[in-house]
C-alpha cells in the first residue's frame, strides 16, 4: 500500500513540473537567423532628366520573404553605387511593388550610374545597373527690347530675362562701350536686385556716338551675355533764348531765367533742335503765349514762371499748334507719327500708349498747365523726349 501511494505522488510531481514550464500567450517568439533571404529588384531607365534631376522607377520583384524597410535608389558619377554613397529614399511606392525615386541637385552634362536598392532583415540587395546622362546646363536669356531710346547723353533700354536657366544668377545688368563686344571690365551698370524686365538708363554719355550694349548675367558658372545692340547718341540741340526783361523785378527775372535756363537744358540733351527764340516779359499776358517765329511772352503770374511752362512755349515754337505738319500729323485727337508713339509708350511701360492732342496742344507730359508742372526730371525729359520724337516723324523745327 505504501509502495502505491509513492508511485502516485512521483506522477503528480512530474505533471506539475510539465504544466508550470509551458510558454505562455505573452511570449514573443523571435523569428530563427536562417529565414529570407536578400530582396530582387529592377532598375528601370530613367526618365525626365534634366540637367540638376532625373527620375528612376525600381520594382521590388520578391521582398526575399521578409519585410522591407526601406527602398530607392543609389545613384553617384562612379559605376555600382551603394548604400553608403548617394542615394534617394522612395517618394512613391504603389501595391504592385513599383516604387520612384527623384534624383536631385546633379551636375549638367554628367553621366551618372544608378541602381534601385531594398532593406530588408538580410542587408541591402540591389537591381541592376542603369546609367543617363544629365542635359547641359541652360544659360540664362537676356535680351533687350523692341524699343530703344536716345538722348545726346542717355539712352534708354528695356532689358528682360527671358529665361533663367539652370544656372544660379548672382548679378544682372548692361554693359557698354564706343568698341565691340563689351565685358564687364569696362563699362557695367548692375542692378541691385535680378529681375525678370527692368529699364535701364545710361547717362554722361558722348553726343553723336555709336555705342555696343548688351545685357550680363554673372552666374556660377561665369559671366553670360546677351546680343550686342548698336544705337548712337544724338546731336545735341543748340536750343538758345534771349530774355527782353521789360522792366521786371529781381525775383520775376530770376524765375524766368531759372525756368527757360533748365528748359533749354532738357531740350538740349534730350533733343536735337536747334533753334534761338525770344522771351519777352509781358505783364498784360495772363499766363505765356508762343508763336512758330520764335516769340514767347510770359505775364507776372509765377505759377507760369517755370521751366514746364518755358516747355511748353518752347514746343509751340518748333510746331505744336503752330505749322501745318503739326495738325497733319495730329487730327482726330491722335498723333500719327510712328516715333513719337514709341518713346512713349517704352518709357511707360505701356504698349498701347499713343501721344494724343489737338488742333493747339498734346497730351500726356505736354505741360499743359502750371498744375502739370510737378517739376520732375521725369516730365520734363518726356516733353522733350516726345518732341524729339514728333521731330523724327516729319515736324520742322524751324
């Protein structure tokens, strides 16, 4: 009896021994070394290269039975690129196993190796071999406009970046010269800031001067240029004025000289009229009258003792109002001359811009006024500007 009851004991201690060194639900079970092995992939050709990027496409054909981690594609100048060098983690992947790396900041005009790669437990496995060749790097594409402008001692240009490129521009301008093919170790105006259109003006130039003009850009890769333009300067007018002061005041003289003494040297630089006109003081006059013989009166009221209205009585000496090319050329309240047009609209940057008037007067910057004259550079070259201009489509001077 006692041997029995031994023999059961002995069996409930081996139960409980089995049942206490069972795994449990919360166990992990790690996965065995030996399972997977390296992924499969493809490389396909590249696609949209430019000259800093391109596009590759890899497939994951087989994941080598264990989970990918990551995957795109290494890339570099030197054949078989690894993980180690440059590479491009996938930015798209789709359920089919496709997934695209973008390739960027390449060098132009360069051949480049790449292979699509996957992670996974067993290391990085890779597809095969590709190569492309990046596209040369774009230059920049500066040219002037349609337009150009001239004074004695300026000219005037539209300037456009037509073009970026690929290469990054550090600076903008034009660059001048009396010889061909300018550079910017002679004559460079920059801009301040790179802008796709901007206008340039050139000044202290030489009267009756062919000058070389073309637009830079200095880039990292150097300096670029744009087409040369030849233009010449015009002849400096010989616009002069004798001053009958009849009696007038100090103060009334001074103004009057200030006035017709800035006139003239805006007619001066920016036109080629040549002509002598006389300036009378007439205290009956109300404000300034003219005539084509080259007779001006101005009356004692110093709103029209300025240099916008010695401008505006100057015109009506060299034409406007006062000779028959003038209303031939000025009828149904448009200017029918091509150059007069153009300055204007160039200088305002404004294509459809066209010099109106009538049988007396013309408008825009025809200082029409004293409350007009807001005493500028910029009116007071117009009106000149403008004249010139009236000048080369046909209206004497004299």
């Amino acid at each position: 009896m006692r041997k029995c009851f031994d023999l059961l004991l002995l069996l409930l201690l081996v139960i409980s021994s089995c049942s206490s060194g069972n795994a449990s639900d919360d166990t992990i079970v790690k996965e065995p070394d030996n399972v997977g092995v390296l992924a499969t992939l493809k490389t396909n050709e590249a696609e949209d290269i430019a000259a800093r990027q391109a596009l590759v496409w890899g497939i994951l054909e087989n994941n080598g039975g264990t989970s990918v981690v990551e995957r795109g594609v290494c890339y570099g100048t030197i054949a078989n690129p690894n993980y180690e060098g440059s590479k491009s983690i996938a930015s798209v992947v789709k359920g089919t196993g496709e997934f695209k790396a973008e390739l960027t900041n390449l060098e132009g005009g360069t051949v480049y190796y790449a292979r699509a790669y996957a992670v996974n437990k067993k290391g990085v496995a890779y597809g095969n071999q590709i190569s492309f060749k990046t596209k040369d790097l774009a230059s920049p594409l500066l040219v002037l406009g349609a337009i150009k402008v001239a004074g004695a001692q300026d000219l005037f240009f539209d300037v456009e970046l037509k073009e970026h490129g690929d290469l990054a521009i550090q600076e903008i301008g034009l660059v001048y010269n009396t010889v061909k093919e300018p550079t910017v170790a002679n004559n460079k105006i920059a801009r301040s800031t790179v802008e796709n259109k901007f206008k340039q003006r050139i000044t202290n130039l030489t009267p009756e001067t062919l000058y070389y003009v073309r637009p830079y850009a200095v880039t990292t890769n150097g300096v670029l240029y744009g087409e040369e333009f030849v233009i010449s300067t015009i002849k400096k007018g010989n616009f002069t004025y004798s001053f009958n002061q009849n009696g007038a005041d100090a103060a009334t003289v001074n103004r009057i000289k200030a006035a017709f003494d800035l006139a003239t040297t805006y007619y001066n630089n920016f036109t080629s009229i040549v002509k002598h006109v006389t300036v009378n003081y007439s205290p009956g006059t109300p404000t300034a009258d003219a005539n084509f013989a080259g007779w001006i009166n101005v009356g004692s009221n110093a709103a029209y003792q300025k240099a916008g209205t010695a401008m505006h009585e100057m015109a009506h000496t060299v034409g406007i109002g006062q000779h028959s090319k003038y209303w031939e050329l000025m009828y149904s309240g448009t200017w029918h001359g091509k150059r007069a047009n153009e300055i204007l609209q160039m200088m305002t940057n404004d294509p459809n811009a066209v010099v109106k008037g009538d049988n007396t007067h013309f408008w825009p910057y025809g200082v029409n006024g004293s409350w007009e004259d807001d005493g500028s550079d910029f009116l007071y070259m117009m009106n000149a500007l403008i004249l010139q201009g009236m000048k080369a489509d046909g209206l004497p001077s004299n």
